[in-house]
C-alpha cells in the first residue's frame, strides 16, 4: 500500500510527468489532490499498470480527488528548454489550473523549479511511494496516450496509435522513410543507427 501523505498535516499535491522519453509529441504532467485519508490499493505507479487498469482508475481518481488538472508543453518548448525545464512547465501549469491551491508540492523524481508561494519536495521513484503521485502519474499518461492517439490518425505511419511517439522500430523506421513531422523534437536526433540521443 502506497503512503498517503508526505506531510501528514499540510494539503498536498502530488506531480507527475508523461512523456520525457518521446521522439514525438507534447510531455503531459497532472497534478492531483486527494482527499485526507484517501486510500485505494490498487494505485501504483502508471508504468507497473496495463492500459485497462490505467484507464479504470483514472475514473476513480477523477471521481474522488479534491482537485486535480493536467497540462502539457509542446514539442517545440521541448526544443526550446529542453527536456526537463519543459516537464517543470508542465508541471507549473498543472498546478495553476488546480483549483485548490495546495501547501505542499510533492514531486516525482529529483529536479524542480519553486513553484510561486507553494514549497515543495522532490521524491525519487515518488509514484511508487505516494498515492498522489501515483495519482498524478496515471492522469499524466492517460491523457498524453489519447492525445498521441488522436495525432496519430494525421500521421498514422509512425504507429502512434501503438508507441505513443516513444522511439520503437516502426516508429524510427518511419522516421527514416517520411523524415520528422511538426510534432517530433528535433532536438531528438535520429543518427545513422537510428539511436536516440538528447542534445
């Protein structure tokens, strides 16, 4: 069973981001808060879950959550800040569109940008540890997965539909063939070996 509460008194959000690793599309981060005592044991981080149980407990989470909002940064602000300055936008955004404003932040992973008059912390692996944060992480990639489907109906040659702009073979086979689209990173290149690198 995943903890509750980072705090144990403060009103907490947990944030998480989807999509760091993509050749193409937006990165997707949510921020949720759930209410004092909230506990569901099946909330995990949305990497150990298949895409049924994501999508089932995105309801329950939409459902029982005070407050929660998802948003995203473009493939081009990914070009623009990078990687991880864009994932802390969105997370920045997420935050701004909840409407309650939490006392506490907390925060997969180890890098984070002070959000305006709201403290925060930074949790290693968090989306394992944390039901809001795994909350969070659910929100995040359900919601960058059907955008990714949505897009791939426009380009259906690079699989979209199935590795939701992660760099697969289909994917950077066709890269290879048709060139990068508008939604691709191009500070993701593809080189001769069609390995991914991060510039």
């Amino acid at each position: 069973m995943l903890k509750t509460s980072f705090s144990g008194d403060l009103v907490e959000a947990g944030c998480d981001e989807a999509g760091r690793g993509c050749l193409a599309g937006p990165v997707f981060a949510a921020a949720v808060l759930l209410p004092p005592g909230f506990s569901h044991d099946e909330l995990n981080d949305s990497k150990q879950l298949n895409a049924a149980h994501r999508e089932r407990l995105r309801g329950i989470i939409e459902h029982e959550a005070l407050s929660w909002a998802v948003a995203s940064a473009s493939a081009a602000e990914i070009d623009d800040l990078n990687i991880l300055n864009a994932s802390i936008l969105a997370m920045h955004r997420a935050v701004a569109l909840l409407g309650i404003t939490p006392q506490l932040l907390v925060i997969d992973g180890n890098r984070f940008h002070p959000y305006p008059g709201i403290k925060h912390v930074c949790v290693v692996k968090g989306d394992a540890l944390f039901q809001h944060i795994a909350a969070a992480s659910i929100l995040a990639k359900t919601y960058r997965d059907a955008y990714m489907e949505e897009l791939h109906h426009c380009f259906p040659c690079y699989g979209w539909d199935r590795n939701k702009g992660y760099p697969s073979p289909v994917h950077r086979e066709a890269v290879r063939i048709h060139g990068l689209t508008v939604h691709h990173r191009k500070t993701f290149r593809l080189h001769d070996q069609l390995s991914l690198s991060l510039e």
